[in-house]
C-alpha cells in the first residue's frame, strides 16, 4: 500500500480518486497543479465541482460504467480553480 501511495504521489499524471458519489477522496500533486488548487482544497470538491456541464446523474452513469466493467476511460472538460476550462 505503501508503494502504491509513493507511485501515485510522483506520477506525473494528474490522479484523482473519486467515492461512488462523486467525492474526491485522494489527489496526487500533479492534479494540484493541474487543476491549481490546494490538496485540501481539492479533497472539498467533487465531480460536479471540476467537471464542466457535469451533472449528478452524469457521475452516476460513468460510476455504474465503472462498477461494471472495472475500468473507465473518458473525456471531458476540466474547470480549474480560476474558472478557466481544459
């Protein structure tokens, strides 16, 4: 577990992990500075809060995607901090 944490802290991808509900639970650096907030800022935030034209049932859509095949890939529009989009 303890590796698993170490990789995920220096990976230079931005890693997000996420409760069935949309929460975020842990974030690693890059995401941080990604998405130019704080880790105690971000572990506030959930889907909706980042995802631009997220909705509740979005999230639970991807989730239910997710449960079922054990992976999910997606695309989407990321909001930063500032409000700005990526």
């Amino acid at each position: 577990l303890r590796l698993a944490q170490f990789a995920l802290e220096q990976a230079a991808d931005a890693f997000l992990i996420l409760d069935p509900k949309g929460r975020l639970l842990r974030v690693n650096e890059a995401a941080c500075r990604l998405l130019r907030y704080a880790p105690e800022e971000l572990l506030e935030l959930g889907w909706d809060d980042l995802e631009a034209g997220a909705s509740e049932r979005g999230w639970a859509q991807w989730s239910e995607r997710l449960d079922k095949s054990r992976e999910l890939q997606c695309e989407g529009t990321a909001r930063r901090k500032d409000g700005t989009t990526f």
